[in-house]
C-alpha cells in the first residue's frame, strides 16, 4: 500500500473507531486542532502511564511534577523563548502555500538518502550473506556521493540558520530545484522568521493586564523548581524530575493530522548531572530511550537516530529518534544535553541561586542537563499507523485489525454472549462486573459473533470472549486472540490471569 493510501486509512480509521475527532467539527473545525475520543482517550493515557513507569517508577532517583501551564512571563525571556523560539518559513508565490524552509530542505536530503538505501538494498540483494554493508557505503561511489551531498547541505542549512542568513537559506533551495510538494511551483518568497508563541493576557481588565504565554514547552517547570524538588525530595546529583502536559505552538505550517498540532502534550525528564559527565549521560539516555520504544514491538527497523547539524542555542549536542511514519521518517523524540545554560539563565533573571551543593567535591555548583522529550501526541500516532493492518486471511476473506502492544491498548478484552437468551446474557455481564475493577472492558451483543470478532479486532481489543451453552456447564468460555486468531476455552475464574499476563509491566519493560 503506497504511503499515501496508508496515512489516509489511517485518518479516516482513528475517526470511525472513536480515537480521533476534530475539534469542534460542527463548527467546521479548527485547523490543527484535534479531540481524542472515547477510545482515544484510554490509549493516549495509557501511552502515558507506560512512559511514566519506566521513568519515574524504575528509576528511583528520577520523581515526577505537574507544573502549571500560565507561568511568571519573566521565565521565558530568561529561557530565550521571547527573542529567539522562530521558525523559518516561506511561501509559494503560487500556491499560496507556506512551508518551514528547513523543512523542505531536510525532505530533500530524505531522498538522497533514500537513494542511498536503495543502492544499499540493491548491492544486499546481489551479493547475500557476503554482504559488507560498512564497507559498500564508503566505497560504493553512488553511496559516497548520496551521502556526501546530505552532509553537505545539512551543514550549509545549519551555518546559514545559526548566522541568521536567511537569504543563503533562499538561494539553498533554489540552487537545489526544490518545488512545492503539492503545485510543482519553484516560485519562492523570502525566508522570514515567525515567533511561535501563543500570547495572552491576566487581570481584571484590559487596561492593566499582564502579558502571559501560553507555554510553548514544559522543561521550564522543571528548571523554575529543580531546587524546591532537590531540597525537598532531598535529591543528590545525578537525578532527574520527569513531567507530562500541554504546550502550545503558534504553527504556521502545521499539517500532518496529530503530527504537528497548536495544541499538543509533551513527555520529558530533565536529568541534573556534575559538569562534565553530561556526555556519559547523554548517551545513556539515547540508548535507553531508544530500547524503550523497541519495546513496544513496532518493528527497530522503523527507528533511527539523527544527530543535529544545527543545534539549539543551550545545547552542545543533540539528537533525534526517528520513527518511520507513513509520510517518512520523522523526528519522535528528542534527546540533548543542555549544559547548564536554563539554570543559569533563571538564576540571572530571578537573582535567585540555583545550585546544587557536593558534599564530596565540598563545593556549589550549577547541574548540567540531559533532557529527553517526546510528543505524546507523535507517540499516539505512531503507534497507532503501525499498528494498522489489512490481512489476507486462509479462506480467501480479509479484516482490518489494530494490532496495538496489548500493554496500551484502550479496551482489553470484550466480552459477548454468544445469544441473546438462555441467560448467557446474564453471565456475560457478571464477568463484565468482575473484570472492570482491574481491566477496561466493554459488553458486546450487536449482530452475528463473527462480525463482533472483526469490529474488536478493528478497534484494537486483544481478546474477545464468548459465552455459550457450554458456559452454564462447565463455567468455561471461548477466548479469542486478536493477533493470531486462535480460540481456546479457559474457565471463567482464569480470565483475569491471562489478561494479566498479557499486560504485566514486567514483561514489557524488562
């Protein structure tokens, strides 16, 4: 299925099994706003949870907070937000269409390395087993070449943005013959900078109210408390305060279904370390993060780093984990070492010390930080798109089935009587009643047995369990895998256990 007709089925799925609505869709919406619906909701927090046990319940010098989204507007002048959070964009002159000029730039550098990819899958293909891929791509010329360009315009686009040289970042793509995605147009404007910020106002009336944001990020939570959290938690060095919330972005170009919304939430943990250790830790935290999102199962195929050419203006290194979308290969988590650039800043501007003292080194200093960010929302939606699938199955027929890791998915297990009558209905709503204190469950009776199994399996539940005639017997019922399709009759008594099982932390993030 061409990837297109993927991200499609995937909108239009999310809508019609209650994950995703449009905001206020009676009202014609609002672009790149989204409502997480009934179902939705359960695997968004469910993502959530997943995240926050391995950070801060198998960590246990990393604890959690909630800080507030209004926040004292000093904190983001301190942060650089005010002169400095922009993005480069430019517009078609005949589309009318707007797009981040370093975006285009960096999708144009995506299919020079899938080139690259190809001739490497070509020469894998040809050459089997004996297959040197290290060697193959510093000595195949095509390879050498392909990768010698993206490096090359990667480096040209990050020294033009970092020097502000915004029309060097112009005259890139058009040197380049990079046209609008949809019109075919090379017909640009200037690149300008546009600042994101959500701007709003606090007080009684207009005349003497304060100047707020909305926060366009919820590190700086972190930062404004690390040394109520350190004193009060009685924290020592390294440690870590891990926050979930929303953030809000004034995005231009926001497109891509949940991909890039105004209005998203963010997981991240910033991670105090000594000065001078923050590399060990930076690489620490790609390599565990990255084995966190290998275990969900989606494939570790479908996951590369990306190391920033252009860093941000606190960080001295920086790097992405991609994930691969339906529209590519794009940026799912973030992780940087930001030295101690946002203590020191807060520390100007507040007047206030924000160090920690080392009874070993017997002396104050400022942490440095390794930070971990990721997009709830990018998660959600990877999750989900991978998780959709159209399966040929033995006797010709096909069925659309959410195969979500069982871990997060909304509902765990339906539950149907096989008839309306005989009092199977009875039966099935007792187990409903004894299963709901530990698991989400859902009673299903609407229509023929087999249409029930294929509108679960499309909804993403891991097991359906029917009761029948044999039920009232012997207490035992049919409980079906959604991913293999297998049926196997358990006692009522031993339901709990096996979704148990199925869902037990331990197994998953061990």
């Amino acid at each position: 299925m061409a990837n297109d007709d993927l991200f499609k089925k995937v909108v239009s799925h999310a809508k019609e099994y209650g994950y995703i609505f449009a905001s206020s869709e009676i009202y014609d919406g609002l672009s790149a706003v989204y409502d997480y619906a009934q179902n939705g909701v359960e695997l968004k927090k469910n993502i959530r949870e997943y995240w926050w046990r391995s950070m801060v319940f198998m960590h246990q010098n990393i604890v959690g907070i909630d800080a507030a989204i209004l926040m004292h507007p000093t904190t983001w002048k301190a942060s650089g937000h005010v002169d400095a959070f922009n993005d480069p964009l430019i517009d078609n002159k005949d589309s009318k269409k707007r797009y981040r000029a370093d975006v285009l730039i960096e999708d144009y550098c995506e299919k020079l390395n899938t080139k690259a990819q190809k001739e490497i899958a070509k020469a894998k293909k040809r050459f089997g087993d004996s297959f040197n891929e290290e060697e193959f791509v510093t000595t195949n010329p095509r390879v050498v070449k392909y990768k010698a360009q993206q490096k090359d315009i990667l480096a040209r686009m990050a020294q033009s943005l970092d020097n502000e040289d915004l029309a060097d970042v112009k005259l890139l793509i058009e040197e380049l013959g990079i046209a609008d995605p949809l019109s075919g147009s090379k017909n640009w404007t200037d690149v300008k900078q546009f600042n994101l910020m959500f701007g709003t106002k606090l007080g009684a009336s207009a005349e003497t109210a304060t100047d707020l944001f909305l926060r366009p990020e919820t590190a700086q939570g972190i930062f404004v408390n690390f040394l109520n959290v350190q004193k009060t938690g009685r924290m020592k060095i390294p440690f870590g305060i891990a926050q979930t919330g929303k953030a809000f972005r004034n995005e231009i170009v926001a497109r891509q279904f949940i991909f890039r919304m105004r209005e998203f939430e963010q997981m991240e943990m910033q991670f105090f370390v000594k000065p001078g250790d923050e590399m060990k830790w930076y690489e620490y935290w790609k390599e565990t993060r990255l084995k966190w999102h290998h275990s969900l199962g989606l494939g570790e195929e479908n996951y590369r780093f990306h190391d920033h050419e252009k860093l941000a203006h606190y960080a001295n290194a920086a790097s992405d984990i991609e994930f691969n979308f339906p529209f590519g290969f794009k940026e799912l988590e973030g992780i940087h070492s930001r030295t101690d650039f946002d203590l020191k800043a807060h520390e100007q501007h507040s007047g206030k010390k924000l160090q920690f003292f080392d009874h070993e080194q017997n002396k104050n200093y400022v942490p440095y930080v390794v930070e971990t960010s990721i997009g709830l929302d990018r998660m959600f939606l990877a999750i989900f798109s991978k998780s959709l699938k159209e399966e040929t199955l033995e006797d010709g027929s096909s069925r659309v089935v959410l195969k979500l890791p069982s871990i997060v998915a909304p509902v765990k297990a339906a539950v149907f009587p096989l008839v309306k009558k005989d009092g199977l209905q009875e039966i099935a709503r007792k187990i409903i009643e004894d299963l709901q204190w530990d698991y989400n469950v859902l009673y299903d009776e609407k229509d023929a047995v087999g249409r029930r199994y294929r509108r679960q399996d499309a909804l993403g539940t891991p097991y359906c369990i029917t009761v029948d005639h044999q039920t009232k017997e012997d207490q035992t019922v049919t409980i079906r895998d959604r991913d293999t399709m297998k049926q196997e009759r358990i006692l009522i008594s031993d339901i709990s256990n096996k979704i148990r099982n199925s869902i037990a932390y331990s197994e998953w993030l061990s």
